[in-house]
C-alpha cells in the first residue's frame, strides 16, 4: 500500500467516524429570584415657585383696588366691593381671606420689618364718609393701631421709607406723613398741582419714594407726574412736574423698580388700561413712557415680584360710572390679578 492510499484510508475513516450535531437540550427552569435591594431615601421638598397662571377672585363684587406684596411673592390684594383682604400664597390654587369686616379697602402696603399690613379704609355709608389708614398684623390678621383722616377724605395709597415713616396719598389733593414713633397722620403737603381738576375728582393717586431724597407722586385727573423734595429737616420741598412723553392717561398704582424707573398703571376711562414704565431724566424733569401692556381691563396698581408683574384689574368705571349712586355693576367676572412677564 503506497503512502498515498494510507493517507487516504485514514481521512476516510476519520470522515466517517465524526457523528451528525445534536439538537440543543431543553432550556432549564428559571432560578431563584435575589434578594430585595434597600430602598432609597426620599428627596427633599423643592421651595414654592411663582405662581403661573393669572388669580381669579371670588365673587361678582370683588372690585379690587391695590395690591402689595411680600419678599417670597406673596400678595395681598385689597377689596373696594366687599371691604376685604385676601391673600395668595405662590404657587396656590386660589387666595384666602385674610381680613373682613371692612367697608371698603383702597391702598394696601405690606410693612415686613414692622409685622404690618397698612390698608386705607373708607365707610361710605355714613355722610361724610369715616376714613382711617389700618395696620394689621401680617401674621394674625388683627388690628394694631387706626390713624383718622378728616371726614370725606380719599385715602389711595401709600409707601414707607427705610426709617418707618409712613406716606399717605390722599386725592382731594394732599399727602399726608407719619413718623415711625409718631401715632398721628398729618399733612405733609397739599394743593397745587396735587389737587384734582375740580371738587370731586381724584388728584394725587399711586406715590413711591426713590430711596434719593425725593417722593414721586401721580395725579389721576390731570395725568402728571410730580416730584416732591424731601428736606433734610423731613419737611416737604419744592413740587416739580416730570414731563413724561408719551403723556400719562388716567395713572393709578405706581412702584418704583429703581431710583430712575417707575412703573404705574393707566386706569384710562372707556378704553382698555395699560401697564407702562417710566425712565425719569431728574436733570431734565422729564420722563420717558414705554407702554409694556395695552389690554388691561381697568388696571389700578401693580407690584412686580422676581421677573413678573401682577397687575389688579380693578374695573372701577363699572363701580363709579356715571355715579356712585348709579353703578352699571356689570364686570367681567372674575375679577382677576393679571400676571405679566417682566423683562426688566
């Protein structure tokens, strides 16, 4: 046999000695499961955010009038229909009420540092009409101290200084202060260009301070922004007019945002209200008007917390017009707290 036919041979047996493959064997049963794993622990509450929506209030008879607010954005929004106070927590469904038993309720202002809640309160139903700014306390809502007005006063609204005291613009034309330790509110300056165009109307309205040495001060009939001094003996100085371009139609609520910028609420009579903001050129006394919103439904103050504007649409002219006797008292319900985005 030649090597040649051995090697032959040999592949050939080993050809086939090799068997076919087999099939693959049955899967085996699933083993025990392992043991539970530890849970984790919770995480912690994240903080209330803003609000994000506009804040319906209750009731056909609300008519809110001003509006302040606290350094976490909550707000409290005075009522000039039901002679209430309610207050809205961020990032809450609805308000609650916070105060009653009023008549009506003009301008708010929240005091952080004094634990106070200031509202200008007015009972019409006796002629003339009882007036009187309030303090409450912002954490139990209970009356502190009252300070008259003289009888048939307007009380509108108000700002603090950093020493506590108290400024009171009241529209039949004056401003009225009181000191930190005073217990009496007296008259701070009048007349003039603070006065309403005739006996009845409504002259100095929204008032801020600058944190410079000045009070700044709108007048809602004449629709001009004025400037008062403020000595350095705390008495009141020369009156000057900021000439704001475009000019202001019908201004309510004013906040200052900085020493040089303002922003104020148009409460313009029959035509949709506007939230604008005013860049004040003290050498120049003069004032330039950008108009932020235009579609406000009878807006009467605003306060800006964070990047937001909440603005009050107060709706007023269904209140007073064509008179105080004869209301139309047909609103657009609900009232509502706008919010507006701020870019500002």
């Amino acid at each position: 046999m030649t090597i040649t036919k051995v090697l032959a041979s040999i592949a050939l047996a080993s050809l086939l000695g090799c068997g076919v493959n087999g099939s693959d064997g049955k899967t085996g049963v699933q083993g025990l499961p392992g043991p539970a794993g530890t849970n984790g622990t919770n995480g912690t509450d994240g903080t209330n955010g803003l609000s994000g929506a506009d804040i319906a209030l209750p009731g056909p008879s609300f008519f809110p009038e001003s509006l302040t607010a606290l350094s976490d954005g909550t707000l409290f929004i005075g009522s000039l229909g039901l002679g209430q106070i309610w207050k809205h927590v961020p990032n809450s469904q609805v308000p609650t009420k916070f105060i009653d038993g009023q008549k009506q309720v003009n301008g708010v202002l929240a005091d952080q540092a004094g634990n106070r809640l200031y509202a200008c309160v007015t009972d019409p139903t006796v002629m003339p009409s009882k007036v009187a700014v309030k303090a409450f306390g912002l954490d139990d809502a209970q009356e502190k101290a009252a300070y008259s007005l003289p009888d048939g006063s307007l009380c509108n609204d108000m700002v603090l200084d950093a020493t506590g005291t108290l400024y009171v613009a009241e529209s039949t034309g004056k401003i009225y202060r009181r000191t930190a330790t005073g217990t009496t509110l007296d008259v701070w300056a009048m007349g003039g260009m603070l006065a309403p165009m005739s006996a009845g109307g409504f002259g100095a309205d929204g008032i801020v301070l600058d944190g410079a040495g000045n009070l700044f001060v709108n007048n809602f009939d004449t629709g001009k922004l004025l400037r008062v001094a403020i000595n350095g003996n705390g008495t009141a100085g020369a009156v000057d007019e900021i000439v704001v371009t475009p000019r202001l139609m019908g201004p309510d609520g004013m906040r200052a945002l900085n020493a040089t910028t303002l922003v104020v609420a148009e409460n313009i009579i029959g035509m949709p209200g506007k939230l604008s903001r005013l860049s004040i050129n003290n050498a120049a006394k003069t004032a330039a008007k950008t108009v932020l919103a235009n579609r406000l439904d009878g807006p009467t103050s605003v306060v800006k917390v964070g990047m937001v504007y909440w603005i009050t649409e107060g709706q007023l002219e269904e209140l007073f017009i064509p008179s105080p006797m004869t209301p139309r008292l047909n609103p657009d319900l609900p009232f509502l707290v706008k919010r507006l985005p701020a870019f500002d």
